[in-house]
C-alpha cells in the first residue's frame, strides 16, 4: 500500500509584528503550491468575513469601541468558529497554511496588559500548527512600510510591546510543543530573499505529515 496516501495536510501558521511581510508571503506561498498542483488553502485571521469578524473589523479600524477582555476572545471566538473546518480540510490532504494565528491573540492582548495565563487559556485545544514560523523584523523597517499606521495596532510603542510578549509565547510553545514547532525567520530583504529563506524551513512538510492533528497547549 502507499504510506503517503494515509498522511494528512500540514497546518502551517505565519506570525509576526504588523507590516513585517506575512501575508505577502502566505500569498506567494500558496501560489506556488497551486502552481505545482499541491492542495492548500489559506486561512486568514481574523477572519473579518463572519458575524464576529465584523465586529473584530470595526474594532480595529477604531469604529468601535471593546473592553481589552471582550475583544480577546472574540478574536478567539474567530478561530473557534474556523477550527471545524481546518481539521476537516487537514484531514481531507489539504496543507492550511494560516496567516497569524492563536499567537498574535496572546501577543497582542499581553501587550495591552492582560495577564499571559488569561490570554492563553480561551485558545487552548484549538488545532496545534505543525509549524509556526514566526517572521521578525526591526521596527524601523515595519515603521517605514506603506500603510503603517493604519489601524488600532499600528504605533511604536505598542508594537514594541507586542514584540516582547512575542518572545514569551515562543518560549511557551518551546516549552509544551517542542522546539520544532516555532521556527524565527528573518524577514529583512528582499520578498524573493524572504522566501526562500521560508522555503528552506517548510520543506517537505506540504507534501503531508503523518500522525492526527495535535492540540493547543494541551
Ligand atoms: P491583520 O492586520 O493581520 O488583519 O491583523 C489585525 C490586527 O489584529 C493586528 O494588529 C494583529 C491583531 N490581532 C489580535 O490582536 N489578536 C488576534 O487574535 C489576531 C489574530 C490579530
Ligand atoms: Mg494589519
């Protein structure tokens, strides 16, 4: 029998600070997958498509306001209302390849001053990425892009901030995954650069991996 025919898809997560080329690169990444006739699909979060989506939209484009506690987990709510169907596209062979996850969920309201362990607890059990790959930049540079500054997020101080508590949801998914699942990639350079500096991390991972889908923090 072919072993390869009982691998299921690999989830892959991008992370990142704000204007440091994620989804420039997911986008790439999955054109070049459909290109070689590999099956993936991409899962943007938030995903700003749904009821609590738009919420989420408005919030940060500063057309509503949200007590920190209620805006953290309806982006949580978001990725809940997602789960289902990674798990079953993963299932199915599909590499979901997501652009930000769980991750920016705690490094973002960390930031804000919401205790870690609270952060962290609404996502737990929520499908564990085979690989997050988390793309790092120094302000400056992310500071200097188009469109910086745009919405809620978007200012020095807290994005600073934000990197900080980047570097401890690192050590946490080190502590409880292992220290194969988060991978830093260097994001200065040229887009060409950057991606194949990705590359050379992903691997064979889209062509599947074996075993069932793990759990966050679990
Ligand atoms: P985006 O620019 O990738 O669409 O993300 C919008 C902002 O939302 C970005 O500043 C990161 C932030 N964010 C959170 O605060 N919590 C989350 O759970 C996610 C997914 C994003
Ligand atoms: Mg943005």
């Amino acid at each position: 029998s072919d072993p390869s025919s009982s691998r299921r898809g690999a989830f892959i997560v991008f992370e990142g600070l704000d204007r440091c080329g994620k989804s420039t690169q997911v986008a790439r990444l999955v054109d070049r997958l459909e290109r070689e006739s590999q099956k993936a699909r991409l899962q943007k979060f938030p995903d700003r498509t749904t009821a609590i989506g738009k919420m989420i939209d408005a919030y940060l484009q500063s057309k509503a306001e949200m007590d920190d506690h209620a805006i953290h987990l309806l982006f949580s709510a978001n990725r809940w209302e997602c789960a289902a169907a990674i798990k079953r596209d993963l299932d199915r062979g599909i590499t979901v390849i997501a652009d930000r996850y769980a991750f920016s969920g705690i490094a973002f309201s960390a930031a804000k001053g919401l205790p870690f362990d609270f952060c962290l607890q609404p996502d737990r059990a929520l499908p564990l990425p085979d690989l997050t790959l988390y793309m790092s930049l120094p302000q400056e540079e992310a500071t200097q892009r188009s469109q910086f500054g745009e919405e809620r997020y978007e200012t020095v101080t807290m994005q600073q901030a934000t990197r900080k508590q980047f570097r401890l949801v690192a050590e946490e998914v080190k502590k409880i995954h292992g220290g194969k699942k988060w991978m830093e990639v260097d994001a200065r350079g040229t887009i060409e650069e950057v991606e194949e500096r990705l590359k050379g991390l992903i691997g064979d991972l889209t062509d599947g991996v074996n075993g069932r889908v793990g759990e966050l923090w679990v």
